[in-house]
C-alpha cells in the first residue's frame, strides 16, 4: 500500500538528485528557489512511500497555490526500480486526494531530446489523460522546449486557455527571480484564443 507524506527541506537534499536525473537541466528550478518556495508554502514536496516500510518509491514537487485556485504539478516520478509496476497510478491517485480541494490541477509535458520524443510525449499524455487531464490550448515553451500544459479540472474547468498564461507566470514568479524567470519560461496564449 502506497501513504503520502509532505516531505520537507531534509528530504529535498535526498530527492533532488531524482530530479536531476529524471529532468533535463533547463527546465529544473534551482535548488535554492525550491527551498525557498518550500519555506514559503509556494511549493510542496510530496513523498510517495510505501506504508510498512517508509521507503520513498517516487516524490512530486507541486506549485500548492496561485491565481484561480488551481495547482502546479512540477514534477512527477516514479524511482527507477518501482517504475512499471502501477506505483505512478497509486500515486497519482493519492496526489489527486490531496489535492481535491484546489480548482484544478495543471501538468507540463516537456520533451527535451529529439530522439524518441513523439513516443514518449504520446505516452505521457496518455498518462495523464487516463487520470482526466485535458490540454490546454497555449503558446508555452520552459528551457526553450515546447510544453503541452494540461489539466485536471476538480472543482473548476478546462477552460483556462484565456488565463493560463498569467497563471503559469503567477507560479514561478512566487520561487525565482525575474530574470531567472524571464529566462526560463515564455508563455502567452495562443493566436486565435
């Protein structure tokens, strides 16, 4: 059986090398604005474990709060050696309970390297599909690579086309600096919305 536990700056120490490892480096948030937003209540650190033995089996790193009520899932996995056994679901399911107050749920879908990227992005959306996650029509690039923005509508809708953009920027503008920002994420709504 898989628990979830709000995980804390001690255990950011341990997991960031999951991030490093399962994220390409332009799109991970610096260590520093992750503990800061960890400080703050701007980002939470979720902790996929199983229940008798505490061991972690995957983590999250999520954007609890911004603009509209809705949340930022910024990251997702699943440990190497759990991956395809129904761990993500489990936890997938769990990190939806948690946060069944919230409006909706949004996911970026980024794919960093060219090779096998038509697979993989098809993979995760279906994913994410499964759970209810709808795309989210935007002009969104993070790192200089093009983000398919999804959404998990819980007590509001999937329209949110009109304001994603403020809403991404809303989120990343509560752990990194302007520049850094700047830097990092371009998002506008799309022509034509």
């Amino acid at each position: 059986m898989l628990t979830i536990r709000k995980g804390g700056h001690s255990d950011l120490s341990h997991i960031y090398s999951a991030f490093d490892m399962d994220f390409d480096k332009r799109e991970l948030l610096p260590k520093l604005a992750i503990h800061k937003g960890l400080l703050h209540g701007d980002l939470e650190l979720l902790l996929f474990e199983e229940d008798q033995t505490r061991m972690t089996l995957g983590y999250a790193l999520v954007f609890p709060r911004g603009v509209y009520g809705y949340a930022l899932l910024k990251y997702f996995g699943i440990l190497p050696w759990y991956r395809e056994k129904g761990v993500g679901v489990q936890a997938m399911r769990l990190l939806h309970k948690h946060y069944a107050d919230k409006q909706g749920i949004l996911a970026e879908l980024t794919v960093f390297d060219e090779e096998g990227k038509d697979d993989y992005m098809r993979k995760l959306r279906k994913f994410f599909a499964r759970f209810g996650y709808v795309e989210v029509p935007c002009d969104y690039r993070l790192g200089g690579a093009e983000v398919e923005l999804m959404v998990k509508p819980i007590k509001g809708t999937a329209d949110i086309a009109p304001v994603a953009h403020r809403m991404i920027r809303d989120f990343y503008s509560r752990v990194l600096l302007p520049t850094t920002a700047q830097r990092m994420i371009d998002v506008r709504r799309k022509a034509g919305e």
